[in-house]
C-alpha cells in the first residue's frame, strides 16, 4: 500500500516558518473607485506605469482560469516558467540535502536550477524510445527525493510520453511531481490540468512563450493545489510581474482566435517539414513530434549545423544530450522562413 502524500512532510522547515513581506497592495486593493494613494512611496504623476503592478495579477488569472478550467487559488504567475521553477526548488528543497530527479535527454535549466539551489539531481535516462523509465526512477527515490521533472511533450526529443507511466509515477512517488507543458497546445495529448484535484502532488507549468507567442515578456504559469500555490505565494517577489507585462498578455490571451489561428499554421507547416527531411539523403531518422519543432538524426550534425549556419539559418545542435548523438532541431518557422529552409536543406 502507497504512503498518502503530504504536502507538510516536504515543505522545508524555514518556509513553514516564514512570515511573508507585506506590500502595500497586499494591505489594500483598489475597488475600482478614485482614490488617493500615499500608501507605497510611489512617484505620483501618471505615466501608465508609476504604480506597482499587482503583486497577484488578478484580472490575468480571472481569464486565464475561465479558459483553462481551474481556479484562481489553484494558479501562480512568474518572470517567466524559469522563475516558477526556481521557486519551486527553494520551497520544497533544502539545500545540501536534498535531491530531485530529471529525465535526459531533456530541459536544461531543470539541472542548472539543482546546481544554483545546492540539490543533488539524480538523472535517469529516457528509454531508447524516449520514455520514461519508470521502475528506474522509482528506484532512485529516496527519502530525500522531493521532486521528479517530466517535460511532456518533451524538449528536445518533441514527443509526449504516455500517460499510464507518468499516472504510475504520481501514485507511488510521494513528492511532487513537476508535468512541464511549455508545449502543450502543440499536442493533440490532454493537459494534465484536469488532474489536479485527483493528484495532490501534481504541478504543471505552461507559458506563454510558445504557442501565444510572447517569449519577450517572460510570462510563466503555475497550477496546483491551494496548499501548494499558498507556500509559493510566501516566497515570491512580491511585484515579480511587472505591469507591461501582465498588460501585453492580458491583451493576448483574450485575442483565442489568432493564437488557435496561428498554432494551427504551425501544425501545418511542421507536417510540411517533416515531409522535406524525411525526403534528404542525409536525414537518417525523424522523430515524431508534439510540439512546434522537429528533432532529426543526421548523417553529421556539426557538418550540417555548419553548412547552414553559413547560409544565414541557424538551428539547435543537439548532439551533445545524451541519447541525440547527430541530431539537429529545427523549430517550425514561418511558411516563408519553413521554403527557405527546405530549399538551402535539398542543396546540402
């Protein structure tokens, strides 16, 4: 019989203890009405940004929640997924004891935020077709393990992984387990956001660096369970969205139609550009993919990445991840970026 999770055993002791800073608009929210704010030092003449933002952007998370389906509490806004995942670390892992688990070949930043945060990252490889390894990383677990990281659709691999291993993983795993959907509205795969009530130790990222297509405003979104979101909103930077910010997406993700619009064009062109490298001599394997780009074994990636490196089109060499020796991937671009590509590729 499986330990039943509790979110208590894993949260360390000095955030348990932590009294969180009080900003200004933590104490008061304005109601809508004209008042007079001498409250926050702020410089008082209007500029549009002269203010501090909200800390909670709330009229954010009113529109993200009623499209996505989950509550306002069940949801945390940061400078981007890189933030909220950091924040993550510092709640739940304590320094020089702790350890998590990742999945390569996979994210980067998920082993460089183990090393900045003192936690041991213990790695255990994706299967051959990209997988998770599932008794693996359950042997791996130990007492101190509080995170495990799936990346699903995965990057750079593109492919999602199946749902009863990642469901195996939740049930006997008794930390919390990171689902990083940064590429989810590339994938006809259900979001796992559906499973937040039935899995206590779920969080799930997203962004709206993809698919909304806003990477210059780092914006990044957390959803889990209240208990959870309530221990990230104690050690977040009280104003970690700024107000540009929070604007610029607001004004987005309210415009569905041209973000469904263009990530349905994204699909069409991958499907064209898997057709044009599974046509090359030089392509020897196309992985399938989830997500708004293409992973391909060639015959020599740093020939290849060189070759078109010199005719101004610069792709990721992936080669150095464990399991992608001599693999190139290329993001889906425009229709005339995407002809451009094909026609340097048929001349290689």
């Amino acid at each position: 019989m499986t330990k039943a999770f509790n979110i208590n055993s894993i949260v360390r002791e000095s955030v348990k203890a932590l009294k969180p800073y009080s900003s200004a608009r933590d104490e008061y929210v304005s109601d809508g009405s004209e008042m007079i704010f001498l409250d926050a030092n702020e410089n008082p003449f209007e500029n549009g940004v002269n203010r501090y933002p909200d800390p909670y952007q709330r009229s954010l998370k009113a529109v993200l929640a009623e499209q996505k389906g989950v509550s306002e509490s069940n949801m945390l806004l940061g400078n981007g997924s890189d933030e909220v995942l950091d924040l993550i670390y510092r709640a739940f892992c304590e320094p020089n004891q702790d350890n998590i688990i990742t999945l390569p070949p996979t994210y980067g930043m998920y082993k460089v935020l183990a090393g900045i945060n003192a936690v041991e990252n213990r790695e255990v490889l994706l299967t051959v077709d990209f997988e998770p390894d599932v008794p693996a990383i359950l042997d791996k677990v130990d007492e101190k393990t509080k995170l495990v990281f799936i990346c699903s659709p995965n990057n750079p691999t593109g492919n999602s992984f199946k749902k009863e291993s990642i469901e195996k993983l939740l049930v006997y795993f008794k930390g919390l387990m990171v689902i990083d959907e940064a590429y989810i509205d590339f994938s006809e795969k259900e979001s796992w956001l559906n499973q937040l009530e039935k899995y206590p130790n779920l969080i799930v990222t997203q962004t709206l660096s993809k698919a909304y297509g806003l990477a210059g405003i780092r914006l990044g979104i957390c959803y889990a369970s209240e208990e959870i979101i309530s221990i990230l909103n104690k050690i977040k930077p009280p104003y970690n969205v700024n107000q540009l910010t929070q604007q610029k997406a607001l004004q987005r993700i309210l415009n569905e139609d041209a973000v469904q619009q263009e990530v349905i064009q994204i699909l069409e062109e991958r499907t064209n550009l898997e057709q044009a490298l599974q046509s090359l001599e030089f392509v020897e394997k196309l992985y399938p993919s989830d997500a708004n780009f293409v992973l391909a074994k060639v015959d020599n990636a740093d020939k290849r990445y060189q070759q078109l490196l010199e005719k101004q089109v610069v792709v990721r060499n992936r080669s150095t991840q464990p399991l992608c020796e001599n693999t190139l991937r290329f993001t889906v671009g425009t229709p005339t970026e995407n002809k451009t590509l094909i026609a340097i590729l048929k001349k290689l």
